[in-house]
C-alpha cells in the first residue's frame, strides 16, 4: 500500500482513538477501563507508524540541519 492511501485511512484513525481516550478519560465511570486501555495501546502505535511515514517532513522542518548557534 502506497504511503498516502494508508495515510489517509490512518489519520482518521487518529482521530477517532482520540476522540475515544478523550471521551473515556473524561468521563471514566460510564465507559469500560479495559476500552481506554486498548484505545491508548491503539493510538500509540498509530501515531508510532504517522509518525514513521511522515519522517521525511520531521526532518526537514523540525530537526536542526547544522546551523550555527544564533544563526
């Protein structure tokens, strides 16, 4: 599969697991524990694979490419 295409099923993913560990994180006394537990062990290993297919865009505008100190 094609880097795109699995972006574009995996960012609303993201979404919706957050949304998910927001909603029972708020409101934890009508939702399951073992729900919030398994969203969180699910929205980290999407955000672990995001961020894996978005690395070339991490690198080139977020970590420093040799400039000088005040630069």
């Amino acid at each position: 599969m094609k880097r795109t295409a699995m972006l574009k099923i995996l960012n609303p993913a993201l979404a919706v697991l957050l949304g998910i560990q927001v909603t029972t994180g708020l409101f934890g006394a009508l939702a399951s524990g073992e729900l919030h537990e398994a969203c969180g062990i699910a929205l980290a290993a999407c955000a672990v694979l995001h961020l894996i297919l978005n690395w070339g865009w991490v690198k080139m505008n977020l970590l420093p490419r040799g400039k000088a100190p005040g630069a």
